[in-house]
C-alpha cells in the first residue's frame, strides 16, 4: 500500500465521505478508491495489503462509524474461497457484488447423511450442455431463506475414494428448482434451513476450482470457518446521521436477527457471577468452584483467539488454531450451562419471563448442544487435532 493504512485512509475520509449517499454507493466508491477490501488484490479492486494493513483500515472505519464491508458468510467464507480458486469469469462476476452487499450468501455443504463426515455426500449435479442440473438436499443452511447464491458441493463423479469427484459450484437460490424449509429448534428459534434441490439448473462458468477438485476448495472454505468469531456479534451499529449510516444499520439487523440466540449457544458466562448473587448462593462454595472453573476456561479460550487473530494479522495461514478454539468453544459452553443449571436448579426449566434472567437460563441449556455440532463436531475436531496437529494414526475409514 502506498499510502499508511491510518493516515490515507483518513485523509480520503475527508474528503470523500458522502452520509447522503445510498449504502451501495457508499460502498463503490470506497471499492474504486482500493478502501473497502484492502486485502484484495489490486486486480479485484483491493490493495494487496496485509492482514494487518486490511485490520487497520477496518479499525478506521468503524472508528469513524462509516459503513465498510458487509458481514455475513459471503465475506467471511464465501470471497476467501473464490479468491483462492475461482476463474476469473467467476471472480469477477461475484467478488464485487458481495463486497458492496448486493448479493448475499449461504453456504451449502452439510446433508441428512453428511453432516461432519462431509464428504460423503450425495447431492448430484450432471452436466447438460452449457449447465449443470443439481439434484439433492442440504440442511442446517443459515440465511438460505434470503440468499441469492449458495456455495454448493456436489458430486459429479464417483471414485475408489470418496474425496474425488466432488464438485464446488455458485448456485443461484432464486430459481423453481430451490425450496427452502426452516427449521424449528427446540429452543423456539428458526435459524437454520434445509433445502431441497429438484432439477436446480448452474451455469457451467459457475464451477469454482475444477470439476471433480471441490474437496480441495471446500477445505479452504472450512478453514476460515473454524477462524470465525462469532456471526452476528457486534452488528447493531448505531444508527447516525445520514442514509448509508441508516441503511448500515437496517442491513445489520437483517443479518444478525437468524443469530439472536447464540450469546445463549456459547453459554453466557457473563450471566454467572449476576446470577449466583441474585439466587443469594454467591458464598455456595460448590457453585464459586463451578463459576471459577468456567471463567478460567473462558478467559484461557479468549486469550488463545487473541493469539490467533494476532497470527492472521500478521500474515500467517490457517492453523490448528482453528479447531483448538472450536472444540474450546464447546467445553467453555457445557461447562458453562451446568454452572447456570447448579445455580438456579429447577426454576433453570422454566422459559420466558417466569425463569431466571427472563428465561435465559433454559434457553442457555437448550441452546448450548448445538455448539458441539455445528461447524464440525466435537468429535470430527478431535480427529484434526489428534491426525493433523499431534500426528497420531489416522482413523481408520469406512
């Protein structure tokens, strides 16, 4: 970059920062000044910086509550993967229109019968002339309900290993052959989706990577999966003056509605301390162990994400990382829901107002499980770190 990532960024601000401007136009021009994805290459409109530049240049932008790039799964998953694999009719066709929010994403792997044993897929896709007709079904789809596209796996060929002939494609969602069903979790929430794919038709210049290569390509993807924070954290962007200010904000709240109960996934260690005090068990020393314990467990998690989002800023790749936070994540939330289950005892089943903390805590409860499955379950987690990070013998396959 040529110019330092505060003091360019800050002088541009200056002078071009326009709160009339529509959110999309707003977003455009940043893109036509290499602003709005630093990181990018200068080919796609970035500024080849680093991870650390690209942070200093988010960092400036929020400072200043001017609008950047949207959040969601098609900047986090979605524009990583095609960057790394995608053709250039393809990169072009999709990277901008994600970084400006005029399409939005949903990520398509898991199915009934492969859901962390990915690759053993069954959703079909067959080439006819210049497209590809998909049939098949996914589920635990997040925001399929309002995507435009989905980063889709399918099979395309079959072989003596299951990892081959798995192809990775841009599907268009808004189309006859796409039907998408929620879910209903026992938690009262409806986040996910499954979807069902009937003669579903992709353009042949949609393939990411090659036909056949799509394990490779979906290993990226779920390399920057495992790297998330947490989706919908820290999107209720004030809304100031100005439309692209209030367009932000409306955006926002669209995006994180599907995750409003993931504070409770994670296990809501905040609540613990409040709500040992308020059941008057605060000197329990069996409930003080308990809080202690977790809050270790929490703060040893957050300090090793800390490291990790260090490592990212400076440039370095994906590592083991990933699934040590992720399987951390769990443990943190079990131990963290029967903490809050010692605490507040039977009242913890009661939902709604009439529970502890308007029902928090039996949402905490209900909620906690899913942490431990999706993303890669707990099991599939240990695997990676047991083969890949400690180098035992491979499990041995089906």
């Amino acid at each position: 970059m040529s110019d330092s990532p505060t003091t360019g960024l800050e002088r541009w601000l200056d002078e071009n920062w326009d709160e009339d401007l529509t959110l999309l136009a707003w977003r455009q021009r940043l893109h036509g000044a290499g602003w709005l994805c630093p990181g990018w290459p200068a080919r796609w409109g970035g500024r080849d910086a680093s991870a650390a530049e690209a942070a200093e240049v988010a960092a400036t932008l929020e400072n200043r509550d001017v609008p950047g790039i949207p959040d969601g799964l098609g900047m986090r998953l979605a524009a990583p993967t095609l960057l790394a694999h995608a053709s250039d009719t393809a990169a072009e066709r999709f990277l901008v229109p994600t970084a400006t929010g005029q399409i939005g994403w949903c990520q398509l792997f898991s199915e009934p019968d492969a859901g962390s044993d990915l690759a053993s897929l069954a959703s079909r896709a067959e080439r006819d002339r210049s497209s590809w007709v998909l049939n098949g079904q996914k589920v635990w789809t997040t925001s399929a309900h309002h995507a435009d596209v989905g980063l889709l796996l399918a099979r395309t060929s079959r072989g003596d290993d299951r990892h081959e002939g798995i192809t990775c494609f841009v599907l268009p969602m808004r189309q006859p052959g796409v039907e998408v069903r929620p879910l209903r979790q026992m938690n009262g929430h409806a986040s996910f989706n499954e979807v069902f794919f009937r003669d579903a038709v992709i353009p042949a210049d949609q393939v990411v990577g090659d036909v056949g290569d799509g394990w490779r390509v979906a290993l990226t993807t779920l390399s920057h999966e495992r790297r998330l924070g947490p989706l919908g954290a820290g999107l209720a962007r004030r809304v100031g003056q100005g439309r692209a200010r209030a367009e932000a904000a409306e955006e926002a709240a669209r995006f994180a509605e599907p995750y409003r109960w993931y504070p409770q996934r994670a296990g809501r260690v905040d609540l613990l301390v409040p709500a040992a005090r308020a059941s008057e068990r605060a000197t329990d020393p069996l409930v003080r162990q308990q809080v202690a314990a977790v809050t270790a467990l929490a703060t040893a998690a957050r300090l090793s994400a800390q490291r990790a989002a260090a490592a990212r800023r400076a440039g370095r790749a994906p590592g083991p990382e990933g699934s040590l936070g992720k399987l951390a994540s769990s443990v943190v939330a079990r131990a963290a829901a029967r903490a809050h289950s010692s605490i507040a005892g039977a009242a913890g089943m009661l939902a709604g107002p009439d529970g502890p903390h308007d029902g928090v805590v039996a949402e905490v409860v209900v909620s906690v499980p899913a942490v431990s499955i999706a993303g890669g379950t707990d099991e599939i987690q240990h695997n990676i770190i047991g083969e890949r990070v400690l180098g035992l013998p491979r499990e041995p396959s089906r």
